[in-house]
C-alpha cells in the first residue's frame, strides 16, 4: 500500500505546505483521507489520478479540511469516473456535502453518504473499484436512484448454514473513534487484510468436494448432502495484515491508545511543536508533537509521523527532538511525503 501526504498544514496553507489531505493506493484503488486546499494540485504533481478515488473519509468539518472538496468532486466528474463514490464522516457530513455540491449541482456518479458511523465498515477492493459491503455501518446511508447494489450476500444460498466468514470477507476494514475537538471529529483505523491461502492438500484431506471450494474460499459455511462444510476445512493459516492509523484533530484521550494498538504508521497531528504552546493545545483542541509521541509509545505502533502543522510554525524539523525523546521511530511530514507498507513475511 502506498502513502502520500498532501497536506500536512492546519489552519491555512503558506508556501511549501497545503492543507490536510492523505492519499492511500492500493491495489490500484483510492482512498482520500480529507481535503484541504492544494489537494489537486499535490496530485497533480505526485501524477496520482484522480478518477479511481473509491472513497473519501473526513475527520471533521472545519474549513482546513473540507474546502478543497467541491473542486475535487468535479474533477473527480471530469476524469471519466461514472461509478458511485462514497464518503464517510461525522455528524454532520451530509448537510456539509449537501451545501457543497451547490458549487458543483451536477457529478455524471452517485455520491453515497455514511454518516458517524458505528461499527467498523468492511471493504472490498475490486478491479473497477472499492465497495463497501451492505450490513455494515450504522450510520446513514444515502444513495441515489441509479445506484445499484453493491453485493447480495448470500443470495441463493438454500444450503448455507452460518454466515460469511469475517476473515474472508473483506479486503480492507475501516474503523472510527469519535476524538476530542470543537466540532464532532473522528479518527480513521485501516486494517489491510492479508487473507489466508487455499490449502488444497488440506482440502482434499477433509474430502471436501471441488465445486465447494470457490464458495468456502469466499467465507461461506455450506451442507450438501447432509455433511457440513465450513472455510477453516480449505484454507490454511490466518496471516498478519497492515495497520494504519490517521488521528487529527484532538487532544490526547485515552481510548486513542487502545484504537491505535501495534499500528505500523500511526499518522498524529502535531500542530504544535513547542513543549511551552502546550496551552495552547489544551485550548484549541490539539496536541503538542510531545503528546503526540506519548500516545505513539503507549500504543506500541511501529512508525509516528506528525502533520498538521501551525502556519506559524515555519520549520516543523527544529523541534523533532521534542518528539523523537520519547518515540525515536518519528518522522516529520512534509507534503508529497510517499511512503510504503508491506506485508510482513
């Protein structure tokens, strides 16, 4: 999976640095994390197109953040994309999303909205696009005449006897955490699933007919002719996905460490980097990079990088010690920073 930092300014953008916006390839696929001003034009540069952008998940609405998006949707529009694009978000997004789209009133795609969503939402990655999958998310889901249905799970399925399989099921998990800011604010977890292998020694071992094996693989427990059959009886051992999480913006609450737990990239806000503007964290909602590197140790994650600097603070580098005393692995961001995650053998 391949990683660009748009943005990585607060506020408002100065020279050298736009506003905050995280780009995520996978697979060909796009996932657009915020978007403030010079997200295109970060794209543009990094040559990253625009039309496979799935999904769009916003943190909250504050200006920093979403302004850029009218510009983004119809270039999106404009790039060829016909198929439904979704957007998740706090509280609130819809009536946001609403009073933007009166600056772009016509997309050739459907906008699907999900809204504070509650449960984690589990995601397929497939050749023409990302879907997420329908049962999932109990926030509200709005969707235009034309949009079709993403999958029918199950359909046909007389003789299936447990649902899917979790594991097998999805290619990608978001997850959320509501944060600690002056407007309702979510932070993002994606967890890239690594899914196990077919196992066809195993599978022959356990008799298990051939013309199951196509559904079993795809998580389905199924009985033919009276013997039931589930996916554990063809593939083989479960194997360890990638961890990325995106927190911004928020004071440094508790339930962040348990949400950011053995992550391989932990991207945190840093909009402060002086230990002595520690009040003005506490004021504005935010973190100092000390905070930041606090939660990045407790959580045992494997990288930091900070991001959505202050427009005052011009040389976010000179303060990294303050971070790196207590988590050494700390990256600054700037924007256009690419990074890549690999699965672990």
């Amino acid at each position: 999976m391949d990683l660009a930092l748009l943005g990585c300014g607060g506020g408002m953008p100065i020279p050298d640095r736009f506003l905050s916006s995280l780009l995520m390839n996978y697979r060909g696929r796009k996932i657009l994390i915020d978007c403030g001003e010079g997200t295109q034009v970060s794209m543009k540069i990094l040559g990253w197109g625009f039309k496979s952008i799935d999904i769009i998940c916003i943190t909250h609405m504050h200006g920093d953040h979403v302004v850029g998006l009218p510009g983004l949707l119809a270039t999106i529009g404009n790039s060829g994309r016909e198929d439904p694009l979704t957007i998740i978000g706090p509280e609130g997004i819809e009536n946001v999303i609403t009073g933007l789209r009166t600056i772009v009133p016509y997309l050739p795609y459907d906008i699907v909205i999900i809204e504070n969503p509650k449960e984690s939402l589990n995601v397929n990655v497939l050749k023409n696009g990302m879907e997420v999958l329908k049962g999932y998310g109990s926030g509200n889901l709005i969707k235009n005449n034309s949009l079709k249905d993403c999958i029918k799970n199950g359909e046909n399925s007389i003789n299936q006897y447990e649902n899917y399989n979790d594991k097998l099921r999805y290619d990608i998990k978001i997850s959320t955490l509501e944060l600690d800011h002056s407007c309702p604010c979510i932070g993002y977890g994606f967890y890239i699933n690594r899914k196990p292998k077919f196992n066809l020694e195993k599978a022959e071992r356990n008799n298990v007919p051939k013309f199951l094996w196509s559904r079993l693989q795809k998580g389905e427990s199924l009985v033919y002719e009276g013997i039931k059959y589930n996916p554990s009886m063809v593939m083989g051992r479960d194997r360890k996905g990638i961890k990325l999480n995106y927190v911004t913006d928020t004071r440094p609450i508790d339930p962040i460490i348990d949400f950011i737990k053995n992550s391989d990239l932990f991207i945190c806000e840093g909009t402060y980097g002086r230990d002595e503007d520690l009040h003005k964290a506490i004021k504005n909602k935010h973190m100092t990079f000390r905070e930041g590197a606090k939660l990045a140790n407790k959580g045992k994650v494997s990288q930091l990088i900070l991001t959505h600097f202050s427009p005052a603070m011009i040389d976010p580098e000179s303060f990294k010690q303050n971070a790196i005393e207590v988590f050494p692995d700390t990256l600054i961001g700037k924007d256009r920073l690419i990074k890549t995650l690999s699965f672990k053998k």
